[in-house]
C-alpha cells in the first residue's frame, strides 16, 4: 500500500570492479577482428618476392657454371610447397569429420553399418556405451558424442593425414637430394646468404601449412556442432556439455 515500508527482496552486492580490467582491452585477446581472421604485414610479401628473385640471382651469377644447382634446389622446394593445395587440404579436413558422425550414427542406429571397420569405430562405441544420454532428440545426442570425441578423433584423423601426404610428397620431395643441394649451393655461396633465400622461401610460399590448414577444417566442424542447438532445451551443445560438467 502506499507509504507502507518496503522489505528488500534480496541483496545485491556491488563490487567494486579491478582497475586493470577498465578500458585494458589486452586482458581481452578477441578485442579485435583480426584474432579470428588473421593478419600479414602484406607489404612484407612483395618485398619478400622480390628479394628472393634479387637474392637467387645473385647466387646463381655467384655459383657461374654449376647454377643449375640452385635451379634444381628452387624447383623442388616450388613444387613441395605446391604439392598439397589448401583447398583439397580443408575439403579433406571438412570431409574427414564427417565420419565421426557416420561412425556416432550408426553406434545407435541400424545406419552406416559399412563404417563398423573404420578404426576409430570400437573407440567411439566403447565410449557411447559407458556414457548413455537420455536427451530425446538423437540429432541432440549424436551430437554430443561427436564433441566429446572430437579431439580423440581429430587426433587420430591428422597422423593419418601425414602419413598420407608424407607418401604423396615424395614424388616430388628427396630429402637426401635437397640436403646435398643446399649443401653445396651453402659452400660456394656461404650459409648465411643461402640461409636467407631458404628463410624467405619458407616465409613467402609456406604460409600455412597443409596440416595447418586440414587441423583447422576439422575444428571448423567441431565448432559447428558445439554451436547446434538441441530442439528440446533450447540450449547449444556447448550449454549442454557445460551443464554436465
């Protein structure tokens, strides 16, 4: 009624918040676009570009009738880093995930029983067999156990990766022959010069690597279905998995 006293229905405490997280955005490392994104000094490309023309120029006057030394050392180095493209690096990475949610489908359903002699099929089946869930929506639980399994998977799915590109990059890669090429290039010319042009080969045409790359497709899907949302809760996978932790 009005002019009868009021009782607080609760307390709040107002705590006096810690200098150093007003107006410090480096305490918050996703301050900016560029932490998702990525960034390159790309001016530093061209001028990287351009001094390994002027640089391997030099070299080859400076190596007089055995440059073709260096011509044989370019080549392979060009064509190893243009062995495994990024592109078929992601679509394997994209397309490697999405047997772990074969192999999470058919543990619990009568579907792509042809993923049973997938090696990482008993792992995912002793798991979801020790850890039942009882959410109704089999998208929903699907989904959980892929997350929970994601790293495992990921894991093993990279080292078949390597091994696999390793065997693919032979066709163009020796290393024997590339170390006996820098090897003598590196005598005539010097280490350190020929050091630089290797430094700024790796650092213009390697930028990121295939393992890079295939790892961040794959995570790319893990995220996908940590950011579903279950139809029952309302709530995202990463809620659910919060909420059992």
């Amino acid at each position: 009624m009005r002019g009868q006293k009021l009782e607080p229905c609760a307390h709040f405490v107002v705590h006096k918040i810690p200098k150093f997280f007003i107006g410090d955005y480096a305490m918050n490392i996703f301050n900016r676009e560029s932490v998702f994104l990525g960034e390159h000094p790309f001016e530093a490309l061209s001028e990287a570009t351009k001094e390994i023309f002027k640089l391997a120029k030099e070299i080859k006057i400076s190596l007089g009738e055995q440059g073709y030394l260096l011509d044989n050392y370019l080549s392979m180095v060009l064509e190893s880093a243009n062995d495994c493209l990024a592109h078929d690096a992601a679509m394997t990475g994209f397309d490697g995930v999405s047997d772990l949610f074969r192999i999470c489908t058919a543990v619990q359903s009568d579907l792509f029983k042809d993923v049973a002699s997938h090696p990482f099929y008993e792992t995912a089946k002793k798991y979801i067999e020790e850890h039942p869930l009882k959410f109704q929506e089999k998208s929903t639980v699907r989904d959980l156990y892929c997350a929970e399994l994601a790293d495992e998977f990921i894991t093993f799915a990279v080292k078949k990766f390597i091994v696999k590109e390793k065997d693919e990059l032979k066709s163009v890669f020796e290393t024997v022959q590339l170390q006996e090429y820098h090897s003598k290039i590196a005598y005539l010319v010097g280490e350190e010069k020929f050091g630089r042009l290797a430094e700024l080969l790796k650092s213009r045409f390697l930028i990121a690597r295939p393992v890079n790359i295939f790892l961040q497709a794959m995570t790319n899907q893990f995220l996908y279905c940590l950011i579903k949302r279950d139809k029952e809760t309302s709530k995202q996978i990463f809620q659910l998995i919060l909420d059992e932790k």
